[in-house]
C-alpha cells in the first residue's frame, strides 16, 4: 500500500572488522564471535519459525472466475484476480513446498462507491478498492474477488495440501462508513485531520482512534471472526504502527485464545495463531512498534527490513541504487536483530507488493538480465541465504521463477501511475502459475529449473531444523565469501555463498565444530570438500552456495552418507583403501570401526551391512515439485 510507506537503507559502513577473515586459503581456528541465537525456547511459538509462507496478491494473481473482478488497480496485470484463481492455483503452490499463504486483504470495499474525506470531496480514483486495503465491511467478502463460500473453500483446500492460510489484517485505518461487526461494534475514528489520508494524490480513509476502548473490542472481533468462522492460522498486520503496542497485546491475546480454542476442540489447522507486523522502518523502530522495549516481545514477529535490504544490497542492489555491498554486509543485517527482545521471531522476505522484484533490482543496478545466467544464480544465492534464516521466510509470489516487469528497470517519475510503474506497485505483476494462467511453453528453461532449484531448498530447510530454528555463527565473512554454521539440537549444517566472480578456498579447523563422523552436501551442491583430522578444505564456485551437514551419526558402511548401503560406498572406500593413520572416520573416508586406517576390517563391514538402510538419515527424494514443469 503506497500511501504511507517509508523505504529504509540500513547504513553501510557499521561492519565490525573482528568478523572479517583474511580474503584466500584461510585456515581458522576459532569462531568469530557472532551468534545469534535467536527464537529461543521461550518464543511464543516456536512453530512459526517452520513458516515458510508464499504471499499472493489477490487482485493482481490469477483470474479463475470471470464474475469476479475488478478490472482496474494499480500496477501492470490483468486486475482480474481472484479467489477462485488462488484455489486453482493450489497444486502449483504446494509444489513448492511451502506451507503458508499470505494473501493481501479480501474484505469488502463497497467497490466504486466514494470514500469519505475530511473535506467532503468525492475522489475519482478507486484502485485502492481492488488493494484490499481500505474495507468496508471487515466481515464479508469483497464481491469483486468472490464469496464467503469461495473464501472457506480455499482454506479447506489449502490445508488439505498441508497449507495454512494467513489473512491481512488492516487493524489501522479503513475506507469510512465502516459495517459493524456481527455482535454490533464499531469502531471510533480520529479526530486529527493528520490521521486522514487525504494528500494531493488520493489515498482517502480513515485512521482508528485506540484511545477508545470500542476501537480495540471491535478490531478484536474481526481478528478471531476469521479464525472462527474460516479456519485462518494468523494474520500479517499492515503498517502496524498504527496501533499501539497495547492494543496489538490485546489483539494479540484474543488470536492466541481462538486459536487454542480450535486446537482444543480438535483441529489441526486454524490453530496456530500467527502474527507477522509490517513495519518499514530501521530496527529500532521495528522493536519500538511491534516488539516493544520489555524482555518478552508484545507480538511475536515482525518482517526484517534490515535485513532484506542488506541481502538485496548484496545479491542485487536497493531501489535506490546501492549495489555491491560486500559479502561481510550478511552479517551486519543479520546483527541488527540483536536490539529485538530475546524471543522475537522476525521473518525475512526479500520482496512484497510494495517493494521492486528481485530480478527488476539486477536490472536497475546494472548486473543481470533474464539472458544471463548470473541473473538465475543471484537469485539462487538469494534464496540459499533465506532459506538458512532463523526464524519465518516469506516468498512474493512469481521470485520461484525469477519473474520481473517487462521493459522496466530505471525508476519512472512521470505518469508513473498511470502506466503502472511505481516503485510501490510495479511488482503487482499477473500470476504465471503453469497450467493454470499461462502455457508451459512461457517459461524459459532456466525458470522452470530455478522454480525447482526453490522447491528444493524449502524441503531442505523443512527436513533440517537447524536452517529455521538453530543458532547461526558467522565463520567467516570477507567481500566475496560468507560461511556461517547453523546449530539446532546437535544437527550443525555449514552455510557457505561465493557472491565473488571467482572460485574461493578457505580452510576451517575441525576443532570448530562438535564431533562429527562425516560431511553430507545436503543440496548436493557447488561446493567441493575435502576432510582430515585437523581441517576441513572447501571450494565454493563462484556465484554459488552450498549446505553441508556435519554427519554425527551413520550407518557403518554408508560411506556417502545417503542412507544406503550399495555400491557407490564400496567405490569410495576402494578409492581410500589404504589411507591412514589418523585418516577421518566415517562416511567420507570410509574408516568405519575408527582405527585410523582403512583396511579389510572396513570392507566386512561393509559387505556384511551391504543393502541396509536407515530411513532416519535417507534424504528427501528430489521433490516431485512442479510436476507439471518437471514433467516437461
């Protein structure tokens, strides 16, 4: 929503030089000194760091019934979206493997019909209606996307796909002569003509009083009507700074109540109670509007704005023109959390409705268009560092296939509403869901396979806790080289991105990490790995990234690690047959009993286990995402 957004640039320069390392060939012996240690077990809830949640705007997505629509909003698509294109759409979204949506607002706007303004002039622009975000009736659907029929539909359908569905919750301001709640709520409205949206460019509505008890009570209300009555698990919650932190803690409150309500009375889904604040601002402000200044945060979570535009500045570049921060600038965005409360749970996206698509920011800044394959590989990086989060990760829809707005890249200042080209909107571009709004035969090869690549790596970080819960310890962070180790309830996973255009080798001593038995690339990715009793030898391909799990435990035999014991452990433990003393134990040498040496004692091991499996250490079989893509 433009009207009253503010864009934020952390500042550049606030990397502490004691997590740098020496550029090449690095050997460490200890850790830098940054952990964070976020989410810990006192979190609300520590399941909301298993959201990996796809947000869709509505009226921007895909058309599935041509009786609903709105033919008119701000951006390039069709304006024709709806929920029955959402439901269509559901396949393709469970493909890949998320389990989460986030849908912009669908209350009714009393569409076309004027808003009220302080002055009592009638506007003649209403794209705001097909936003969402200026209601009218806050317990009905918004006709133009469909019916309380069509909105229970899609989350029966979603949650049978294993997805929760998230509504956007606009708890601050809406259009005017608002419909009251089902038990008779209202509502009060501001008296300060500086709380009314009424500036030369429109954006008319009014701003809720909280200093009036009926305006807390009746936002309540809409909060749990949804969870009730529909089944949602949670809101994100626009521009909180609307409401003040002890209204969100009521709120808050009432969610958490409806939700356990149904938990209680035994369902699975419409239960989790999930709140996400938006506020665009700096970190301090973050943790002043939605965490407040107390040991416990007032809301569980709010979007990392810090962070995203320290990642995009790395990856690709900011709206405004900054690209190139050095790979260091991962650390310095992910330390600004350190002034949230301890059980904050903050979620990282990388772009919105409101913000410039990833692959429009390498265009913008001069790195990479959609011929390129470094414009499909920083969106990899991208997605490889979100996925390594701690905490929820957001996904705007049409980032899994690198999408961006045709013929737009420089910033337009003339008319740029009129043609849809607002930095704010210009990323509200129709939904290419495949079979269901656009022919297969649309997509190029390095979309399909980047789509894929995405899924992927959601099933990674939803088979591997340690990417969304653990701790993170930046190892080493330079220009071009960020290597950081995720530690959750003993699993350690090695996170590992070359922003740099040349292949980087580094070395870390083996003293670093817990105890381990081997290495298992779970990506089966870029980085190449090397192993011996006093370090670990790593090269990361330029333009890449790689996880790799510190195996703790094995079955003897597996030398690869892959849950079997077959053939392709007997060639590795041939090829090292032979090595010793002190070569590594484990799956990546094939010293199976430990001794040092392997030898024939390693080979009966092996032939006496050969066909076993483990089903606790077996990977994930490349997921059957995309079916329709991958088929192709």
């Amino acid at each position: 929503m433009p009207a009253q957004k503010r864009p934020f640039s952390p500042p550049v320069n606030r990397f502490t030089r004691a997590f740098a390392a020496p550029a090449l060939n690095t050997s460490l012996a200890l850790a830098a000194a940054t952990t964070l240690p976020h989410a810990p077990a006192q979190a609300q809830n520590p399941d909301f760091n298993d959201l990996r949640i796809y947000q869709v705007m509505v009226e921007s997505f895909v058309d599935g019934d041509p009786a609903h629509d709105y033919n008119y909003g701000y951006g390039t698509s069709h304006h024709k979206g709806d929920l029955r294109g959402i439901i269509n759409s559901l396949d393709y979204i469970a493909s890949l493997n998320v389990n989460a949506i986030w849908m912009t607002p669908i209350f009714d706007s009393d569409a076309y019909q004027p808003q009220l303004r302080i002055n009592g002039a009638t506007p003649t622009d209403f794209r705001l209606d097909a936003t969402g975000y200026y209601a009218r009736d806050y317990f009905n659907v918004d006709p133009k996307f469909g019916t309380m029929d069509d909105a229970r539909e899609l989350v029966a359908e979603a949650n049978a796909r294993g997805i929760r569905v998230l509504f956007d919750g606009v708890f601050g301001h809406h259009k005017g002569a608002l419909a009251p709640s089902p038990t008779g709520k209202l509502p009060v409205d501001s008296t300060n003509p500086n709380d009314y949206f009424n500036n030369p460019n429109g954006y008319p509505g009014r701003v809720a009083d909280y200093n009036h008890p009926n305006t807390v009570e009746f936002y309540k209300e809409v909060a749990t009507y949804w969870i009730e009555e529909v089944g949602i698990d949670g809101w994100r919650l626009d521009q909180g700074y609307q409401v003040p932190l002890n209204a969100w803690e009521q709120i808050n409150t009432a969610v958490q109540q409806a939700s356990q309500a149904r938990a209680d009375a035994g369902h699975e889904y419409g239960t989790l109670g999930y709140m996400v604040s938006e506020i665009w601002d700096n970190e301090y402000n973050i943790r002043n509007a939605a965490y407040g200044n107390g040991p416990d945060p007032v809301l569980p979570s709010a979007f990392d704005f810090p962070t995203r535009y320290a990642a995009v500045q790395v990856f690709a570049g900011d709206e405004g023109g900054y690209s190139g921060r050095p790979a260091y600038g991962l650390a310095e965005g992910l330390n600004t959390q350190n002034v949230y409360p301890d059980a904050a749970q903050p979620n990282l996206m990388l772009g919105n409705h409101d913000l410039l698509r990833f692959g429009d920011l390498l265009q913008r800044n001069n790195i990479a268009d959609v011929d390129d394959p470094e414009y499909y590989a920083r969106h990899r990086l991208a997605f490889l560092f979100q996925a390594a989060y701690t905490g929820p990760i957001t996904t705007y829809y049409g980032e899994e296939i690198g999408d961006e707005t045709p013929n737009f890249a420089n910033q337009v200042s003339w008319n740029c509403v009129g043609q849809g080209l607002c930095d704010d909107h210009v990323a509200r571009t129709s939904g290419k869901v495949p079979g269901v709004s656009v022919d297969l035969q649309d997509f190029r090869l390095e979309q399909v396979e980047l789509a894929i690549f995405f899924s992927n790596l959601m099933g990674v970080r939803d088979d591997n806790p340690a990417l969304s819960h653990g701790s993170n310890t930046v190892l080493l962070a330079d220009n071009d080289l960020y290597v950081a180790i995720k530690e959750h309830l003993g699993e350690q996973i090695l996170v590992m991105l070359n922003v740099g255009d040349s292949d980087r080798q580094f070395s870390l001593g083996s003293g670093l990490f817990d105890g381990y038995t081997g290495l298992f690339d779970l990506l089966a990715g870029d980085a190449a790995v090397t192993a011996n009793a006093f370090e670990l030898d790593f090269t990361v391909p330029a333009l890449s990234g790689a996880y790799v799990e510190l195996v703790t435990t094995t079955l003897a035999g597996d030398a690869n690690d892959d849950g079997v014991v077959d053939l392709l452990d007997f060639d590795i433990l041939a090829q090292n047959f032979g090595q010793g003393p002190g070569f590594l134990s484990g799956p990546s040498g094939g010293d199976f009993n430990g001794d040092g040496v392997v030898d024939l004692l390693d080979f009966d091991t092996l032939a006496q286990n050969f066909g076993s499996s483990n089903p606790a250490t077996v990977p994930e079989p490349a997921t059957a995402a995309l079916i329709t893509l991958a088929g192709a």
